[in-house]
C-alpha cells in the first residue's frame, strides 16, 4: 500500500514534483502517464526511497520515506528507465549480485536466479556476458532483477519499452499476475495503449497530478457517455427523439445521419433498457456501441491545459528534470 | 557497515577488472617495467666490467654503500634508486581501475539500480576502493619481493638485503597502501564530474608528479634512497590528501547526487 500526501520536490530553484497525493493499493496496477520532464521518475525515486522529497509525506507499507528509507528500498523492486546491467558480467552474474544486494544468499539466492531467468525465458542465456544482448534482453534482465527478492512494491519505468510484441505480451501478462498476488505497482509509461490494457487506474501528471481515475472514467473525461445506436429503416432516428425524453435516464439525444447519439450517465446498465424502449418504438437496430473519447486525446487535452497554465517553475527549462533529476 | 555487502560489490567489482584485459595490462605493465629496468642494468653489471669514467658520475652516492666492492655499490646505488618509482605503481593503476569502474557505471547508468537495493553508498564506496586498491598493492609487494630475490640472485645476495631495508619494509607496509587509497578516492572524485575514462586519469595524474618530484629530488639530493623520516613524513602528508579527499568524496557521493549529476 502506497500513500502519498503533498510531496514535494526542488532541485535548486526547480520545482520537479509538487502537490502530489494519491494512494496504490494492495494488489492495484497504478499507471503514472505524463510527457518527458512531468516528474514521474522524480516521484518513483522519492517513493523507493532514492531521494528525499522537499516536502510532504508517503508511506510505503507503513513505512514513512526518510528514516525508513532502507527499509523501503529493501521490500521495493525497481525497473529504471535503463536497464544499467553491468555489461561485463553475465546475465546469471547480474542477477545474482543484485541478490546479494536484497540480502539473499546461498540456495534462496541461486533459486531466485533461476526461476526469474525463467520467467522472462531467458535461461538458455544465463551464462552469457550481458554486453552481447539486444535491447530488448536487456529489458527482460531488468525486469527480473526488479523482482527477484520478490518485492512488495514495483515501480515499473517503461516495461515493455524495447520489447517485441510476444515479450511485451508476456511481461503485461506476468504484471497482470503480481497484481494478483497483492503487490502494489506503479507503471510509468508514454505507452496509452499499455497503460489502458495494464492499470486500474492512471495518474496522469505534469509536475504534478493532473487527473486520476480508472482508464474508462478517464476516457470519458467527466462528460455523461455517448451511446451511438444505428438504425435501418423506413423512419428516420428524429422519430424517436420524443419517446427518449420521456426516458429518465437518458441525459440528451440527436440524430447523426442514420444513427442517433444518446447521452447516458452510465452506459453498461442503461444501455439495454435504451435499446428495448427503442425496439418497442419500431427501431430496426444494425448496431450499439459506447463512444468516447480516446485515452490520447484526454491526455493531450489535460497536458496541453497544464502546459499552458503556469507552474511554480518551469522544469522544462532544466536539464535536471528531463527524466533523470 | 555490513560487510556482506561490501563483499559483494567487491567481488563484482572484481569480476569486472579480471574480465578486462586492457585493465589487467594497465595493472601487470607498469609493475614489470618498473622492475625490469633496473634489473636489467644490474645484470649488464654483473656480466660487464665496469667503465672507471662512468662510474665516477656516481662515484658520490657509492660512499653510501660502504664496506662493499665499487662494482656492487654501483648495483646497489640502481636497484634502491630506482625503487622510489614503484611508489608510482600504487599511485597510477587503482586510479586507472577506480576511474574505469566509476566512468563505467555513469555511462552504462548502473549506478540507480544499486542505490535502489538496501545498500549503502558507503558500503559501494568501500567495495568499489578495495577491489581497486588490492591489485595495486598486491602487485607492488609482488613485485618488490621478486625485485629483492631476482637481483640477489642473479647479482650478489647483499644486493637482496639492500632491497628488504627498514626503510623500505616500512615504506611497502605503509606508504604504498596509503598512496593507493588516495589514488583510488581522487579517481573516484574526479571521475564525479567527468565522463571518459582517459580525461579522468589525465586530471587525477597530477598525483604522480609529487612522487617522480621525490625521486628526481633524491637523486639529484646525494640520497640514493629515502630515510625512514621521509617515509614517515610521507605517510603524514598522504594521509592528510586522504582527508581531504574523502571530505570532498562524500559530498559528491551523496545519494542524491550520484542519482542526478552521475545518473
């Protein structure tokens, strides 16, 4: 469990984070979307216990950044923007050295290595130096030293970045799975498509949160959902505007060409009385689907307002905060 | 400090420097040389009689080997003047590991993935300064061991005694280890703030200067060798370079700091 309350982050006269609050819980895929230097390795770094916040609070499973910062960083694992494996020593040699880093030894420590290898299907590389791997094994190497003490925690920095789409397939799916098992996991992404299929629910920040709420409520960016029934007939939708008003549910409805685009508050439960109100109407129904908003274009709207409005100092103009402050 | 830790960054460290060639070369090169030269000349001495004009351009240092025929004081004179320069061993190779292994880090950014784990910055420091200075010393004490025994051997055993001096047992026992820790904390200092191995060695060289300075000093002094005072006073001022360093290295490796000037 994940609770942040107000923080905070200067670099010098830099405001990188700012009144940032939100909660992940057990078992909860947290997605963090923002562009280049919105501040979301600022904030995972001060949540895995990396650098101290200028301001504020967190908890991370109870325990409170700053004088429990060890113990945070030793129940996190962590997947940074770069792989930073050590090119030197094998894939094997890697992982058991980060191992030893959370503290476990001997057979623990050999089973670890092995089962992880497996799980990102790369043991038939275990013994090769890392300096001959392609991006994406890198990644895969990554992804298991992340979780190799089994962590209570992930923070997850573009996962599947440099990823074939069977790789990247997988990984969702293995993420999917730690959810399951109750870890909390913070997903930063550019990918919308990943952060849509993979989070329950999506941060998406400039400096600081801008919007939270699950991938559906986002789309619809708290406009009522539109419904666009198609019709095929002799009667045109404007014949059926009448009986819809008298429908308590629906928020508002007009004709587009054959189809007619129905306001409803919540759609999955409204949806069906619509449709057999407008069958016994006489509509010849050809089709029904919800219309909203893709995650893009609610994303570019959000950063877009944010980006014009003024924030305490601009970290665009710092190198300090492009991804890596 | 938890020394299972410090283990562990040890032994990657040291994996690290094994499977580098261009690394282990840096490490065994300079040693040999060091060595070879002045034993080289010891045994041109030994199987050539000597020339009365050039050995009167030593003639002043030979009265520091009294008691002992000319031919081998002139091999004595060599083998102790040349000794001073294997302090330039500790001095050049842990910098040269020290700058590779931090440089390294920066550009490989391996740095953020150690700092996320439980460890701490001063058990990656004392990993990273042992397994840069242990090559180091152990290659000068191997090699100042073999120096003593080859040139006894191949010249005269008293040439063996000359070597194994006071002066220098104290010198390998004290002033190499101390000269390697400051050369391993000044590269790791100024690799901080630059991103390529050879401009950080180049900017960290300025240590070496002080010790060839010794050594020329001393030559051109009338002192075939340092006195036991000099060692000693050499061992004051190194260990107040290390302070100094080390003020400096724990504010450029800070936690935070490593993470966003060194990534």
């Amino acid at each position: 469990m994940i609770l942040v309350d107000g923080l905070h982050k200067r670099f010098g006269r830099v405001e990188a984070v700012y009144g940032m609050s939100f909660a992940v819980g057990d078992g909860e895929i947290f997605g963090l979307l923002g562009p280049n230097g919105a501040g979301k390795t600022t904030t995972v770094r001060m949540l895995a216990g990396l650098i101290a916040p200028t301001d504020g609070s967190a908890t991370v499973n109870g325990h409170s950044l700053g004088e429990g910062s060890q113990r945070i960083r030793g129940l996190s694992g962590i997947l940074t923007e770069s792989p930073g494996l050590h090119d030197k020593l094998t894939a094997r040699q890697n992982l058991a050295y980060y191992g030893r880093l959370y503290g476990l030894r001997g057979a623990p420590l050999a089973a670890a290595v092995e089962r992880y290898l497996g799980v990102v299907g790369m043991s038939e590389h275990a013994d090769r130096r890392v300096s001959g791997f392609s991006k994406g094994m890198r990644q895969k190497i990554a992804i298991a030293r992340a979780l190799l003490h089994e962590p209570e925690v992930i923070y997850l920095d573009e996962p599947t970045s440099g990823l074939d789409p069977s790789a990247a397939k997988t990984v969702r799916d293995f993420v999917a799975t730690l959810r399951e098992l109750g870890r909390s996991i913070v997903v930063c992404t550019h990918n919308l498509d990943e952060a849509e299929r993979l989070c329950d629910r999506i941060g998406i920040m400039r400096g600081t949160l801008l919007r939270v709420d699950t991938p559906a409520a986002l789309r619809r960016h708290g406009r009522a959902a539109t419904v666009r029934v198609e019709l095929n007939g002799a009667r045109g939708p404007s014949s059926f505007l009448d009986g819809l008003a008298s429908l308590p549910f629906v928020q508002g409805a007009q004709p587009r060409d054959t189809a007619m685009l129905v306001e409803l508050a919540d759609p999955a439960l409204e949806t069906p009385d619509l449709v057999a109100h407008l069958v016994a109407a006489g509509a010849r129904i050809t089709g029904v689907r919800e219309e909203a908003a893709t995650l893009e274009e609610v994303y570019l709207e959000l950063v877009g307002e944010a980006g014009e409005r003024d924030r305490p100092t601009s970290a665009a103009s710092d190198p300090a905060t492009e991804e890596a402050p | 400090m938890r020394p299972g830790y410090v283990a562990a960054v040890f032994v990657k460290e040291w994996r690290d420097i094994v499977s580098n060639r261009l690394l282990l070369g840096a490490v065994i090169f300079p040693a040999l040389v060091f060595a070879a030269i002045p034993t080289g000349l010891v045994a041109f001495i030994q199987v050539n009689d000597l020339d009365p004009q050039q050995l009167g351009t030593i003639r002043d240092y030979l009265n520091d080997f009294p008691n002992v025929p000319e031919k081998l004081a002139a091999q004595g004179f060599i083998i102790t003047n040349f000794m001073a320069y294997f302090l330039l061993i500790p001095a050049m190779v842990p910098m040269a590991i020290a700058t590779q292994s931090v440089i390294g880090e920066k550009v490989a950014r391996s740095l953020e993935p150690q700092l996320a784990t439980p460890l701490e910055v001063s058990e990656l420091l004392t990993g990273k300064t042992l397994a840069a200075a242990l090559p180091a010393i152990t290659a000068t004490w191997l090699v100042y061991v073999g120096y003593g025994l080859i040139n006894g051997a191949i010249a005269d055993p008293r040439l063996t005694r000359f070597v194994f001096s006071d002066v220098w047992l104290v010198a390998m026992g004290t002033l190499v280890p101390l000269i390697c820790l400051f050369s391993v904390l000044l590269g790791i200092v100024v690799s901080s703030r630059v991103n390529d191995p050879r401009t950080a060695q180049q900017i960290g060289g300025f240590v070496v200067i002080p010790i060839i300075a010794v050594a020329v000093a001393q030559f051109f002094g009338g002192e075939p060798t340092f006195t036991l005072t000099q060692v000693w006073i050499g061992n004051l001022l190194v260990a107040a370079l290390i302070g100094v360093a080390l003020a400096i290295g724990s504010w450029a490796f800070d936690r935070e700091t490593i993470l966003t000037r060194l990534g």
